[in-house]
C-alpha cells in the first residue's frame, strides 16, 4: 500500500516551525501597550521599578548603600532593555496607515554647496549625500522609533517618523540650516577618568564601555547608548568644567556587523564654525600604500583662525561636527598655516567621502522643499487596524464555511492550507521586514479569496477525474486532476505576480504595501495549493477507490451547454454603453475626481470632543478663515469627525492672524504665540492642514478639536505620480500580453487586453459616476493598485478558460465556436465559484474595512464582478473573430 512519504509531512512541519519563529516576536511585541511600542527607548513596569529603586539605594550613604545590589539592578536593566530592542527588531513593522507617524518627502530643486558643483547627475548625487548626512543626524537626535531616511534618486529624500507627536517641530527642524562647528576634544585622560565615573554610577557598564587615554572616543553598542545617555546625568559634577559629551553617527563595524556610536568629551565652545570652509574633497596619499585622505581649503578669514587654532593646540583632536553629531576628531600634528588641511587617518574610501560630505554639507546652501507631507494620527491607525482585521476576519470565515459546505472534506484540507498560507505570510513579511500597511491588509485580504482558486481548479479537475469512475484508483485520479490542473494555475499566477512586480517597482508607499503583501500571498499560495493541499488529499486517497474521495455533493452550473458566443453580441453592446456613459462622466469632472495624490493639494481629519453641525464648520472655514474652493466632508454619524479637503492652489490665505509667511529659507526671527503657524511661500500646501487646525480650535475654544491626520502634496509631486500610475497600468498590460503572446498565441493574448482594458474602465467609470449619486470618490493611489488587482485577477480568469480551449484543441475537429462554448462551460462552474469567494470577501472589505480604504474596496467590488463577466463574455467572443467564425485551431506546439 503507498503512503504519503515522511520527508513531505516534515516539509510541513517545517513551514509551521518557521512561521511560528518569526510570529513570536511580533505576538509577544504587540501584546505591550501601545506607550512602550511607540518610545524610543520602551520602559515597562519593571524597569520603572528598578529605576525608583536604584534612586533610593543611589541616594543612600555609608553602610546603607549596595554596590552589589546597584550592579544586580542595572544587569537585570540592560538584559531587559536587550529583549525589548530585540523583540522590537523582529517583529513585524506596521505601516504608518496603521501605526501613525510622518511621512515626509523633500526635493532638492537646485543647490551649491561650498563649492560650486556642478549642474549634472553626479552633482546633484553629491549633494543629495550632504543633505541626506544632514537629515539623518536631525532626525536621530530626535530619539524618535525606527525612523527612515533614505534617498529616491535623483533628486530626493523620503523622510519617515512613526509615532511622531509634534510634526511642525519636525518641519522646523527640516527646514533648517546645517550648522557645522569644530571643537577641541579633552585630552584622552580625561575622557577615561570620566568613563570610569560613569562605570562607578552604573556598574553594569563594566565590560561594556571602555576608553583609552590615546582616543578622543568611547565606542558604545547600540544597546548600550540609551543606558549610556542615562549613567550621564549621574556623573554631571565628574565632567570636567566647560567641557560636554556629544556623540556621534550610528556606524556599522564592517568586520562583524555591529552597531555603535562613538561617546566624545568636547570642549562646550566651538573653536569656529564651518562657514569659512570653501571646499572639501578626498583625494590619495602615496607612501608605502595608497591610503584616502581628506583634503580642506579655507577662505582668508578661515585661514587665520584656523592657522591660530592648529598652533594653539598641537596634539590635541579637533572634532568635526555636524548639527551636533560629531563626525571625526582628528590629531592637529602640526600647525596648518596656508589654509590647505588634510585629515588622515585608516579611511576607506568610502569613509573619506562620506567625511568630505560632512564637511562640504556643513555650509549646505540648498533650495529644499516640502513637496509630500502626511502625518497620521495614531487613533486613525489603530481604527484602520481594527475595521482591517474585522474585515479580514469576517472574509476568512466566509470562505472556510464556503469551501468546507462546498467540497467536505476536501475543503476542509483548502482550509487548512489556506490557514498555513496566513501565517506563512505574516511570517514572510516579519522575516523580511516589510511594513504592514492599510492597502496591504487588503492585498491579505484578496489572497484569501484568491488562495482558494488554485484548490477550486484541482477539486473541480479531480471532479471530473471521477466522474462515472467509481472503481477507479483515487490516488490516480488526484494525480491526473493536479497534472491537468497545473498549467492553469502557473499561468494565472505569474500573471498577477509580474502586475505586483510592476507595482513594487514603480509603485510609492501604501501601493508598494499591497504589492509586497500580494505577491508573497501568491506565492505562497502555489505551495500550499499544490503541495500542502496534495499532501492531505494523497494521504486521503491511500487505498481507496474514486467513490471514496470527498470532494462534495453539491454541484453548481454543471453540465451546461449555453452558446456563449450567440449571446455574447447585447452583453458587447451592454459593456460599450456601460462604458461610454460612465468614462464620458469621469472624464468630463476628472478635474474633481482626481485625488489629492494626483492634483497635489492638502486634506485634514479632524476630530472634535463634542458633536458640531457641519453647516458650522462650513461657514467657519469661507467666512472666517477665507479658505476657497474647499470641500468638507463628514464622516459617520456622531457630527464629530470631519475631512477638509483643498485642491492644488490653495494655501493659506494672506493677512490670517494665525499664520506667519517666512522668506523661502526659513531665516528669520520668529515670534511666539499661541496658534501660530510658521510656512513658507514656496511651500503653500505643506502648513495648510495645521492652520485650518489652528483657525478651528480658536473658533470653538469650548470644543477641543484634534487633527487625526494630514496630506499634503506639491502640485508637481501630484503631476508626477499621476503619470507614474498611467505607466503602471500601461506596463502590466504589456507584459501580460508578451506572456500570454508567448504562452498560447498573440491572439489570445489580444483577447486578453481587450478584456482587462473593459474591465478597467467600468471599475474607473463606476467609481467617477458615484459623483451623480452624490457619493463622493476620487482615483488616488489605493485606487491604482485596486485598478491593477482586477488586471491580475481578471486575467487569471481568462487565462483558465484559454487553457481548456489549448487543451482541446490539441487533437478536436470541432470549429472554433464549438470549441469556445465547450471550454467556457467546462470552466464556468470554476470562474463563478472562484469569483463568489472573492467577491464575498471583497464584499466584507468594502462594508467593514473603513471608510480609508472605501474607494479601494468599491473598485475592487466592481472589478471582480467585471472581470468575471468580461471572461465568460468578451474574452472568448473576441478570439472567435479574430481567428475567423470557420477555422479550426492547431495546438501551439
């Protein structure tokens, strides 16, 4: 008797094992309140405890102190602060949709540094690296969670702060000038008599912090810096006067991979500043090998200050600092009188560039400008979370109760696969640290629905395996049903892997969420559906005969014998008006359905403490701020919630007494005030959000208002991604018809097109016609990736159905007609059963997912319905007529 071999049984135990691994972290992370996830440095009940007592017993004196128990304390600190950094590293990392933060993108439009760059590609890369040096020590010293800083060639850089509370300091912050200083570092004895206080203070530290008399730095590991910046303030009166520490940038040890920060004592004045600097570069030392070193050149003012500073102070280190990160401290050898410095030292060369960037960004004269700008408040994140998931939850047991009702026991194995593949997912997601985002819940969401197709094909194959079969052998059947079914589900898969592969490639943001999330969803889902799923089914089948397999008792369109091609001509004729109605609504008032992505423009969520009739805010927003061409839209029932929304254009109006226009650079002496918003003139949308806040909380002083989120997006940054999503689209329609052209022939692959295309522009249509309805959506980029979803999922509709006409046709004599109408009756049970799932789980999502991601549910909703009915008929009914009404095809060999 054949048995299911032990080695695939382990395959699966494995598979939980790994998800299981890589979920722990994120269960045990996620169990902690919210306070802790979202600080920088977590401290639970227990630290909190060990802090008070180590208060007490350091405030204690003589025989009353314990040295012993300080060290006891401070080890069970550090090892507690470890685990939480560790958890905090391992699990999966939430979007800032869901967990709130900033998200922030900057362009750099023209610039010079200190010396004058030039104006092509490998200028603008040089100070792209300056400006990226600068924000990525701002940022950092903000002690903000798991910030990103990164750049987006070729001119800008992508800002991201989860759990942000105060976003204009972070503007502020932004918007400022880099400041480079250079100070003395106290001599190396120093610095070791003051480490060996900090060790005393806190004896955990012992082993872990060590200086030497001969360097101007402690090296620190990055789980000792917060302990570290702690043990400072116990040794204030140990540090030598006039003297301060300062660290510097977070570096990687290219031997091990470790993580530290260098721990400076610097002399608290700076010697001078960076603006005498006129130019740094790297250039190469030949003695006994090639070694990189940085060369400096000072004005005639720098020159004397740095030619007294350097006589002044031989053998001392002078640091290099950059915003108050130190960057260097190299030895003064030698006095330096011609204002021409070198700084050695065992540089890489990318070392002595990144330096020469410290150096040039410290004089960073750039025109940079805000131009995106969303601040997502963390109650709008954990509402997202909750309807998300309740979504998701709702769709799951659907679709279980549906495949157990439909097909028994062997929907109780999809099930099961189906549940592995969740998990394996998730899993995949923590092991590859990608955020979670909002469109990515319904990229989860769609796999569930879409997970199941790749069963349904092998079951309804299986079916016919069987059918009148009885006494044959089960286990043939299933491999028969699996084989035949195969081909179907490689070719719809890839397809919609390579539309997410698009997506990821061209796609910003939430889009490239959903892309991540679908893509390993799919991939996933071919490892469950045609090895877990065989797995359960062989072992099922192990000594029995066909009538003994459960696939189900129920049947659904079964048997038909419908001449699609006939009827096909009113359902065209339905699809062109449907669309030429609808497109021709959307097209006419594109300029108001065009989201805030694409346009640019600002929109404001804001939440008041009390309920307030809309019609009040209206009138508070034109009359008494004099904000123009807004829209204003409430949201639920409770009159507390509202969306502002402000087209490109629009900024804040001219004399309010609650905003203050600066010059383009920021450089001017603010005043304070109660409600005053500080923007800029090149900038009018970035500040919009928060004076509209401002205005609203001075107008109702006796009703609190909170802004729950904001975005912000400069015109051209609009223009931009308008054009970047017509490119995504139009790419997955090429490579889709070059697969499919190469897969079957180019006239199903023209076939295909055509189809995607109907069903793409009813999706458009119906969401710009909801406008007549007075039902207010807009195409943003959620909707794009929604638009690019019913591309995958309409084409692995038709991509089935084209591979029962493939197969047969190798051998038929049928015509064509016959052939289309047998294969598309073969398959219909199939496409419905496939489409209902989904459909019902699209369903859930577009009822319970959250008015946040309601366009991209309702898009979703008409796209699977569209794309059901154009395969069943359109697809086919074009391949008809393109290869002629009599003609019989030949297989592709």
């Amino acid at each position: 008797m054949q048995s299911v071999p032990l080695w695939k049984w382990l395959v699966i135990v494995f598979a939980v094992l790994f998800a299981a691994y890589y979920l722990y972290p994120s269960a045990v992370w996620y169990r902690l309140p919210a306070e802790i996830r979202n600080a920088a440095d977590p401290r639970t009940p227990e630290i909190e405890e060990i802090d008070k007592n180590l208060a007490e017993i350091r405030a204690a004196t003589g025989e009353a102190r314990s040295d012993s128990e300080i060290l006891r304390l401070e080890e069970e600190r550090q090892a507690i602060v470890d685990g939480l950094h560790k958890l905090r590293r391992n699990a999966a990392q939430l979007g800032l949709d869901l967990a709130g933060g900033m998200h922030v993108v900057l362009e750099i439009k023209e610039a010079t540094g200190v010396s004058r760059l030039p104006g092509d590609e490998q200028g603008m890369q040089t100070l792209l690296e300056q400006a990226l040096t600068v924000y990525q020590a701002r940022i950092d010293k903000l002690g903000l969670t798991e910030p990103v800083v990164e750049k987006q060639p070729p001119n800008r850089i992508l800002i991201q702060i989860p759990g942000a509370k105060n976003p204009d300091d972070v503007l502020d912050i932004l918007r400022a000038t880099a400041r480079l200083q250079f100070h003395l570092a106290a001599p190396g004895t120093d610095l070791v008599r003051t480490v060996d206080a900090i060790k005393r203070a806190n004896p955990a530290l012992e082993g872990r912090l060590e200086a030497h008399p001969d360097s101007p730095a402690a090296r620190v590991a990055e789980a000792d810096v917060e302990n570290v910046s702690r043990s400072l303030n116990l040794v204030k009166l140990e540090i030598p006067e006039r003297h301060m520490f300062m660290w510097g940038p977070l570096e990687v040890d290219p031997q091990n991979g470790d993580r530290y920060k260098n721990l400076y004592l610097l002399e608290d004045r700076p010697k001078m500043g960076g603006e005498t600097l006129t130019r740094a570069y790297v250039t190469f030392q030949t003695a006994m090998v090639t070694q990189p070193i940085v060369s400096m050149a000072f004005n005639k003012e720098g020159t004397k200050q740095f030619a007294r500073i350097t006589t002044e102070n031989v053998n001392r280190n002078l640091a290099i600092v950059l915003d108050g990160v130190v960057y260097s401290a190299p030895n003064i050898r030698q006095p330096i009188r011609q204002g021409q410095a070198i700084i050695e030292g065992n540089f890489t060369t990318e070392e002595a560039s990144k330096l020469a960037v410290v150096l040039e960004a410290g004089a960073l004269k750039t025109d940079v400008r805000i131009i995106e700008n969303r601040t997502i408040g963390p109650s709008l994140g954990l509402d997202s979370i909750k309807q998300g998931f309740t979504a998701a939850l709702y769709g799951l047991v659907v679709t279980i109760a549906f495949m157990t009702l439909y097909y028994a026991l062997s929907g109780v194995f999809a099930n099961i696969a189906l549940m592995l593949n969740l998990v394996l997912l998730l899993a995949s997601l923590a092991m590859l640290h990608a955020s979670l985002t909002l469109p990515g819940i319904a990229g989860i969401i769609l796999t569930i629905g879409m997970s199941v197709d790749a069963n349904v094909l092998v079951f309804e194959r299986i079916r016919e395996e069987v059918k009148g079969k009885g006494s044959g052998n089960a286990i043939a059947a299933i491999e028969r049903g699996y084989s035949k079914a195969l081909s179907a589900i490689l070719d719809g898969n890839i397809t919609t892997i390579l539309t997410a592969i698009i997506l990821m490639s061209f796609g910003t943001g939430p889009i490239k969420g959903f892309a991540v999330s679908l893509t390993v969803g799919l991939v996933i889902s071919l490892f469950t559906a045609l090895f877990v799923t065989r797995v359960f089914q062989d072992w099922q089948a192990v000594g029995r005969k066909n009538e003994d397999l459960s696939l189900g008792a129920l049947r659904f369109m079964e048997n038909k014998q419908i001449d699609f091609i006939k009827i096909a001509p009113p359902f065209v004729v339905a699809s062109i008006i449907v669309i030429v109605v609808t497109m021709g609504y959307t097209l006419a008032n594109w300029s108001n359905i065009r989201g805030l992505e694409l346009t640019g423009g600002t929109m404001a969520r804001l939440e008041f403490e009390k309920p307030v009739n809309i019609e009040t805010i209206r009138s508070q927003l034109g009359n008494d701020l004099r904000l123009e061409s807004f829209q204003l839209q409430e949201i639920g029932s409770t009159s507390k919630e509202f969306i502002v929304r402000l087209k490109k254009g629009v900024g804040i109006p001219a004399g309010q007494q609650v905003v203050q226009v600066l010059p383009d650079d920021g450089t001017v002496e603010r005043r304070t005030g109660e409600g005053v918003i500080y923007t800029r003139a090149d900038e009018p949308e970035v500040d919009l959000g928060n004076f509209i806040l401002a205005g609203l909380a001075k107008l109702n002083a006796d009703n609190p208002v909170q802004q729950r989120g904001l975005e912000s997006f400069a015109a051209s940054f609009g223009g931009e991604l308008a054009r970047k999503g017509l490119i995504i689209v139009v790419l997955s329609w090429l490579m889709i018809l070059i697969y499919v052209g190469i897969r079957f022939q180019f006239a199903y692959a023209f076939a295909a097109i055509v189809a995607l295309v109907h069903d793409v522009l009813v999706a458009l249509g119906a969401l710009g016609f909801c406008h007549v309805f007075g039902v207010q959506r807009e195409v943003n980029l959620s909707v794009i990736a929604a638009l690019l979803t019913i591309i995958g999922f309409s084409v692995n509709d038709t991509i089935v159905i084209f591979d029962r006409i493939r197969e047969n046709l190798r051998g038929g004599r049928e015509s064509l007609r016959d052939i289309i109408n047998k294969s598309v009756n073969q398959t219909l049970s199939r496409t419905i059963i496939t489409s209902l799932t989904v459909l019902m789980v699209v369903l859930l999502l577009f009822l319970f997912g959250g008015d946040v991601i309601n366009d991209f549910a309702f898009v979703l909703l008409v796209g699977v319905v569209a794309g059901s009915y154009s395969t069943i008929f359109i697809a086919g009914y074009i391949l008809y007529h393109w290869q002629g009404r009599k003609q019989t095809l030949r297989a592709k060999a």
